[in-house]
C-alpha cells in the first residue's frame, strides 16, 4: 500500500468540513484542549507562510460511506484553523472576513456559527486570501480494520510531548478497562456523546473554562470535579480526572485500595503485567455496565448531598477549612470508597444527610496523605476512618438510594448535555400545568406527550430516547416559571430544571400523589402496547438539586408504533405525523 501526502487547501478542507466529511472517534480521540493562544499560534504560522505538521485521516468507506474520514492526527489544528475561519477568535485583534469566503458566510447564514459584529476589525483582502490557499500537508490513510487505526493513533501519540501521564495511558488503547475509564470519565465530566461524532460537534462536548471563554458546551467550573474542589481547572485540562477514574475503578476490582503511584497506574496499562491481566479478568466477570452505574450512582450520591444540604458550600470547604488551595484528591478517594462500600456492598442508603456531613468537617487534617506514594494500607486506614465517622446515618431503605432519585442526578446532567447534538432523542416539559396566572391544567399535554413517545420510538430500532417532565427548554419558559411559583431553575446546557414539586404543592398534593396521577393518565391513554409497558416500567424519579424531574425512557421498538392508526417521528425537537405513503413506507423499512 502506497500512501502518499497531498496538498489541501483550507478552502478545501473547510468545504469538508461543513459537508461533514471530517469525523471524530471518540474511542481514541481526546477531547478538544487547545488554548485560544495556542490556536493564534499556529494562525500565525499559516499567515506567515510557515509549515505546519502533517494531518493524518483515515478513509472507511464501509462504515462511513464514501468521502468521509476519521481524524487521526491533527483534531486540535483543524479545529483552530476552522474555528478562526467562523469568527470564533481573533488573531492581532482581527477576525477572519466572512465577505471573503462565500462558504462560510452561508454557515454563518445557516445558523452553524454567530458572526461578529460588522464593527469589529477584519483581516485584509490578501490575508483572507493567503489563508484559504495555504496547502495543508493530508496523508489519507485507506483501512476498514478498527486494529490498524488503533495501531496507528497509538504509535503517533505515544511520545505527544503535550499529552499527560494518563493520556499517554490511555492513547489508541482499545480493550473493556480502557474503555470503560473514557466512557465513565467522559460521563463524569459531562462531554459523553455518541462513538463517532462530527468534527462541527466536538465544540459542544469539549471543556471550556472561565478564563478561556471558547463556548464550548462544559464549562470546566461547573463539572463535579471543579465545582466540589476536587479538582483544579489545570488539573482537569491535563487529565487528572481520567486518572482518578481509573485509581477508583482499580480499586474496586482488585477488592483493595490501589497503592497510589505512576508506576503501579502504568501497570494496568501494560501487557507483560500480571496485574493488567488480573484487572481485565476481574472486569470480565464482574461486567463493565454493571460497574459504571454502581460508580456513577456513588458519585451522584455524594455530589447531590453536598449540592442540596452542604449550605452552599463545595466538599473541599467542607473537608478541609477554607475555599483556597489545591483540589483534594486523597480525601475524595477516601470518602468516595467508604461511600461505595456502604451504598454498593452493604446496600445502605443515607438516612441522615446534614449529620454526615457534619461527620466529615475537616475530615482532611485527620488523614494519611502522601505525595508520591500511599501504600494499601495506608488507604486502607484512611477509609476505615471516614466509614467509622459516617456508617451510623447509613440505613437499609426501599428503594435504595444506588438505583433511586439522587443516584440518577449525574445522568440527568448527562441527557441535557447530550440533548444539544442529539436533540431528536429527548423532550423536555416543564410541568402539567399551563404557565398562565390561573395555572390550569393542559387538557391536551398526555396527548402530545403520547405522540412525542411514540415518535420517539420510531426514529429506528436502536433509537433509545427520553422525556422528561420538570424541565423547560427555553429560558423564557424557565423565566415564567419564576415569576409565577418564585422558584428558579438551573440552568444546563440551554435546559432549565424547574423540577413538579411547585406543581404539586400548587394542587395540594404530595410528589407521590401528583407521579401517580401521572402515571394513571399514561395507563389511560391511547399509547400503544407494549410500548405503553415499557415506558412505565423504565419511568424514573429524579432528585436533582432539591428538585424532583420525572424521567421516561422511550426503549428501543423492533416496529413502527402507531398511535390508532396514525405514525409519528420527530424532525429535530419537533414532533410531526408522517402522512402520505412514501413517507409511511420509509419509516416502516427503519425498522428490518
């Protein structure tokens, strides 16, 4: 096989772009990183006539079809260079001219990207000219094996001089341990998403921060890591995040706290190690999904408490006195596995939220912490600490807390993000009743919410979707919302937790009489079977900073569903009938 390097122009490879011909596989793919200095940088050197590194797509044309490709090397640069071409920054105080480039004008035109104001300063004629002319060097890689591409990511970034410890860990790294570390750590930090995404969507997944103000979709001061102090802004930019994920789930199946050092995180990693094999044959037993959700549930568990009974303050102000300082990485593993080990292992819930964390008022000046090394017993010590302060106001409950109302808070956050690129899959009501001074109920509300399930359900056989009643999806219903029951929600990607506990005090009743009314109007209504029993029986509650959001979960249909005799898909957010019969039959040949 020949593969030889071509010239691309940026007009070129912009038209690509907004043709959606340039994927992200985020199995292998690291999150967008690159400062807006970094991004003027390499401006720099393109205006300046400078080389720059080569970009590296592989071409899959059996699983991508025909002129798309998958970024190996070379994400971080074509984001910058396309995200100055659509007015994301400036480079010497000067944006790129939309005038200059027709193309990007009708993106702009089209919705996918705000232009500045006419009033800021633009480059020249020439400058927007050398730009889209400069030739990028693209080696185009031909391959279907999901081996080679691997393979390749790997070598390439194996000795990245800018990649962190753990990213060197996980670079190209393709088996159930590796994977389920970027998936749970992806969830934690809010960016999850689909495998393969559009290089256009990578903005909506990806960490901003204050300081940086790139608008990307997280916002890194609003993750759990950053918001509770366990983390630092740089930390969680350099993948500390990641690593703590993969201490914590060490931890787990090897049935032992991991001793903490570079070395024996690198031995999880490596072939030749006993201890590789023991962690893959554990997780294999154990099972991964399973895994995922016990941790995600310890995690929401922790970080609902604090959010709704810590008196506004983070878990760093509450471990260790004072709001200043690093993030706090030993007391969080500590409390994290007594936690587990109460909630998952002894199936506990907590009885007494405001006296454990009284339990853990400057837990942190009480524990053994070391910079380099803490051995297993060492750690041992430290969580039969934290699980002695706090084991009392643990009790047995049904439903558990692991698999009930506060565990299910991250994956709430989760939904709302994704709904951004995802948006067909999800619906979002405020309530039941109608946001007028009178609050009168919405006669024709379980109507449209029937439709909008069975809509949902045939946007294809594998089309898991959700809806969620408690939420509002514009700022101007969050708005009314405030005006009329004085309670504000928060906001979430564009989305709006306004939660039905204003509604249910509105009518007198309690959450559980209200869910149930709820509930009885579905069993009524004219949602087909056995969709109509699936998504009872999947429908959630959920506790979200002292908000209650009911959550339906539309299951995947092995045929169309029909409400009567009448079919409906969803186009975007909005639900439409399919009439006529081309458009019946395409929908019916979705479903095999």
């Amino acid at each position: 096989m020949t593969i030889t390097p071509r010239g691309m122009s940026i007009q070129e490879a912009y038209r690509l772009h907004r043709s959606n011909a340039f994927l992200v596989n985020r199995r292998y793919q690291r999150k967008l990183v690159w400062t807006v200095a970094e991004k003027q940088l390499l401006i720099s050197s393109i205006l300046e006539g400078y080389p720059i590194p080569l970009l590296l797509l592989a071409e899959r044309p059996e699983f991508h079809g025909p002129g798309r490709y998958e970024i190996l090397d070379g994400m971080q640069r074509f984001d910058a260079i396309f995200s100055f071409v659509e007015q994301r920054f400036a480079y010497e105080e000067a944006y790129f001219d939309l005038n200059e480039f027709a193309r990007a004008r009708q993106a702009a035109d089209e919705g996918c990207f705000t232009p500045v104001t006419a009033s800021d300063r633009v480059l020249t004629p020439k400058q927007c000219a050398d730009l889209l002319d400069y030739q990028l060097a693209v080696t185009v890689y031909p391959t279907s094996l999901d081996r080679q591409v691997t393979q390749v990511f790997s070598r390439i970034n194996a000795n990245g001089r800018q990649l962190s410890a753990q990213e060197k860990r996980q670079a190209g790294v393709v088996n159930p341990f590796a994977d389920l570390v970027r998936k749970l750590s992806s969830e934690l930090r809010g960016d999850v998403s689909r495998d393969i995404v559009l290089l256009a969507e990578m903005p909506h997944i990806s960490v901003d921060s204050s300081r940086e103000r790139q608008d990307y979709g997280v916002k890194a001061e609003e993750t759990l890591w950053c918001r509770q102090g366990i983390l630092s802004v740089k930390e969680l930019r350099e993948g500390e995040d990641e690593q703590m994920v993969v201490d914590l789930v060490a931890s787990v199946l090897l049935g032992a706290p991991l001793a903490a050092s570079r070395e024996k995180l690198d031995e999880l990693y490596d072939n030749a190690e006993p201890l590789h094999a023991q962690l893959l044959n554990t997780l294999s037993s154990y099972g991964a999904s399973r895994l995922d959700d016990e941790l995600k549930a310890t995690f929401s568990v922790i970080v609902e408490m604090v959010d709704s009974y810590g008196g506004g303050r983070s878990l760093r102000q509450i471990v260790r006195a004072g709001s200043g300082g690093s993030g706090i990485k030993t007391p969080f593993y500590t409390i994290f596995m007594a936690f587990f080990d109460l909630l998952v292992r002894q199936q506990r819930s907590p009885a007494d939220d405001t006296a454990i964390l009284a339990a853990l008022e400057g837990v942190s000046t009480r524990l053994t912490s070391a910079h380099h090394y803490a051995t297993t017993q060492e750690r041992n010590q430290n969580i039969n600490l934290v699980t002695g302060l706090i084991q009392n106001y643990f009790a047995a409950r049904v439903p558990p807390a692991l698999t009930h109302g506060p565990a299910l808070s991250l994956d709430f956050e989760n939904a709302l993000r994704r709904s951004r690129i995802e948006t067909p899959r999800y619906e979002f009501k405020q309530g039941l009743l109608r946001l007028s001074t009178e609050r009168e109920r919405d006669a024709s509300l379980i109507d449209r919410l029937v439709n909008t399930i069975t809509a949902i359900a045939n946007l294809g056989p594998n089309a898991e979707g959700y809806l969620f009643l408690g939420v509002a999806d514009t700022k101007q219903d969050a708005d009314r919302v405030e005006t009329i029951y004085g309670e504000t929600g928060a906001e979430i990607s564009g989305r709006y937790v306004v939660g039905i506990d204003r509604e249910a005090r509105h009518l007198g009743q309690s959450v559980e009489t209200y869910l149930a009314g709820f509930v009885s109007a579905l069993r009524r209504s004219g949602l087909p079977e056995p969709l109509k029993m699936q998504a009872l029986a999947a429908l959630d509650v959920v506790e979200y900073r002292g908000k209650t959001v009911i959550r339906i979960t539309v299951p995947r249909q092995k045929a169309v569903s029909f409400v009567g005799d009448r079919a409906f898909t969803r186009e975007g957010p909005a639900t439409v009938e399919v009439t006529g019969g081309p458009r019946l039959a395409a929908l019916v040949q979705l479903f095999p």
